[in-house]
C-alpha cells in the first residue's frame, strides 16, 4: 500500500504538467456532468473526487447557478441530499424538444439586474401605462392596478427595452431567497428577507408541453423519492366561453419557482398572468400578497380542483387544510 502511494507520488511529482492538464480538463468537463454520473467518477481517483465535491458545494449554493442577482442556496437538515437537480433557464421554454440536456455550474453572474427606469416617450405599446397618454412613457404598475390576477407590461413589440418601468416582472429575481427541506413537503422555497406586499418574487419559468407527461409523473411520485412540478394556467376570454390553456412543467427545466409548495389557505404569494405586448404566451408571476418576514416559507393555491381520489396528501398545515393537495385531468 504504502509502495503504490509512493509510486503514486513519484508519477505526480515526474510528470507535473500531465497532472494539472488532468486538473484542468475535469474542472471543463465535471460540470457538465448530472448527479450519478459525479457520483460514478468520484469514486476513480482521489483528484476527481475532490473537484465533485466541489462541484457539489457550487450547485449547493446557488440553485441558480449564478443566473440571478442573489445566489438562492440550498439548505437541508432532514437528509443526505445536498441540492436538488434541474436545469435552470431565465425564460419560457415552449417545447419539450430544448436543446438544453446539460448545463454547466458556476457560471459568472452575466444576468444582474438593470436598474428600474422610464421607457423613452417613442413606447407605442397600449400597454395600460401608455393608454394613460403619459408623456414621460409607460409607468410601473403597482399590483394594486391589476384587476382579476391579469396585468400587461410591455413586450417584445414595443420601442423601449429591459429598463422599461413597465417591465416589472422581466429583469429575473430581485429578492432573497433560499431553497430548504422539508421532511413531508420535500424541498420548499423561503424568503431570505422581508418581502412587502405586492413585491414582485419570481416567474415560474418552465417548458410548456407537460399534458403527456402527468401520467409518467403520476407513477413516479406513488413511489417516492419525486415530486414533480406541473401547473396548468386557464386564462379566460372576457367572453367567459373559452379559455386558453398553458401546461406548465417545471420537473426537469425551469427556475426556483418550482420549489413552491401548495398551501390551501392560499399561503402569502398571489399569482398574476402577465402578457405582454408581443409576446405570444401569458406568463405565469408571483407577487407577494401580504408582507413576508425572512425566514416564511412561500406559498400559493394550486387551485381548487381534487378530481384524483387518490391525491397526494397535504402538508400545508393550514387551519382550512383540505387534507389532499389539488389533482386535475391533463
Ligand atoms: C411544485 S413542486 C414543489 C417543490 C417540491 N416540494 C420539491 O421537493 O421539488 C410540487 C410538489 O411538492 C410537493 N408538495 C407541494 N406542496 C405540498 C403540500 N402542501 N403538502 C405536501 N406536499 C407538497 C408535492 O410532492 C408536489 O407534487
């Protein structure tokens, strides 16, 4: 044993370019690896080993992997899991058929957000601000201005940019957060600082081709270890006789808003569907709808529809809880 160590050290002493090209080609690939295949290589040499550990630590930090303004870690006092594993996007997915498959971590902050501003006068959008006939262009409009849970922002048709007071929901999450586990709910999504009332929080961020996918998710949670994260938007026509439909899947791509859990006394975040002028597809917002202390778990209703009999039991600890957490036909 200690013949093969000094062997060992003789080769890394002999041939120190070989070993740091060794070290500098895992620390390109190792990121881009998913979870077991980490696992797997840590265990062929004590440097790999090292470098995931690493690795493990950066996911553990940042859920986000430096996509936001704040790094969203990961805490966990119930198990042995140190992060939860997904890829993170900063914008809509449409189709299943993404080129995302692999992503690496610990990228450099490239998304900070763009402070706040006055769209130039040129906005000709309609947006609800514009109508208005501002001179000085579109204003930010508070929560308060939304009626029934739908606000619209300028989009990707109007003249003014990311910097737009009336693009409230667009330059990714300004707030603290921080993502923890729970032993019944799984991994839950908590404020890291107080939030005020009608504070935007964050987009749920997702691919939206999820109708096929409720069956396969339906078996996989009966047998622990996964929860899945599908959400079905209804926006109706003012007409009340149609509605458009978005699936909404945030299991295997989205943002931190998958980690929020369901409460059936509607929890502290209230969702808006955002459209903006442009855009093809209603967005999914959540905004705080009271005050949150740091350290409040956030939550929401998943709705009000249970047609599964055989519904997975709520945790939400409510006084009104219903006992099932909502299920609906796909
Ligand atoms: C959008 S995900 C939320 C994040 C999830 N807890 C996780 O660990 O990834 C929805 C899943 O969380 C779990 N969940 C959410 N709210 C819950 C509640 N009130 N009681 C029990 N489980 C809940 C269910 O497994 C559900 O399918």
């Amino acid at each position: 044993m200690t013949e093969q160590v000094k062997k060992k050290n003789t080769s890394e002493e002999e041939n120190p370019n070989k070993h740091n090209r060794l070290i500098q080609c895992a620390e390109l690939i190792l990121p881009w690896l998913i979870p077991q295949e980490l696992a797997s290589i840590s265990l062929t040499c004590k440097i790999l080993s090292q470098i995931a550990k690493t690795i493990t630590l950066q996911r553990s930090f940042d859920a986000s992997r430096s996509y936001e303004s704040h790094p969203i870690p990961f805490h966990n006092l119930i198990d042995d899991r140190p992060y939860a594993f997904f890829l993170y996007t900063q914008s809509q997915i449409i189709t299943s058929q993404s080129p995302l498959h692999r992503q690496p971590w610990g990228s450099s902050r490239f998304a900070s957000p763009v402070a706040a501003s006055r769209c130039p006068s040129s906005c000709d959008c309609n947006c609800d601000g514009c109508d208005q006939g501002s001179v000085s262009g579109c204003e930010t409009l508070g929560l308060e201005d939304q009626e029934m849970g739908i606000m619209r922002e300028c989009g990707p048709s109007c003249a003014c940019g990311i910097q737009c007071g009336n693009r409230l929901t667009q330059r990714g999450i300004s707030v603290k957060l921080k993502i923890a586990r729970d032993e019944r709910k799984g991994w839950g999504l908590y404020a890291d600082q107080v939030i005020r009332q009608g504070q935007f929080v964050c987009e749920l961020l997702t691919t939206q081709e999820a109708r096929s996918r409720q069956e396969i998710y339906d078996k996989l949670t009966s047998g622990g270890r996964f929860s899945s994260a599908l959400l079905v938007v209804r926006e109706h026509l003012p007409s009340g006789k149609a509605c458009l439909r978005v699936n909404i899947d945030a299991t295997r791509i989205g943002n931190v808003a998958r980690f929020i859990n369901h409460s059936c006394g509607c929890g502290n975040l209230s969702t808006v569907i955002v459209r903006s002028f442009g855009g093809l597809l209603p967005r999914l917002c959540f905004f705080a709808s009271k005050d949150i202390k740091e350290g409040e778990e956030l939550t929401f209703s998943y709705g009000e529809i249970r047609v599964r009999s055989n519904g997975l039991q709520c945790f939400c600890g409510s006084p009104c809880c219903f006992g099932f957490l909502p299920s609906e036909h796909t």
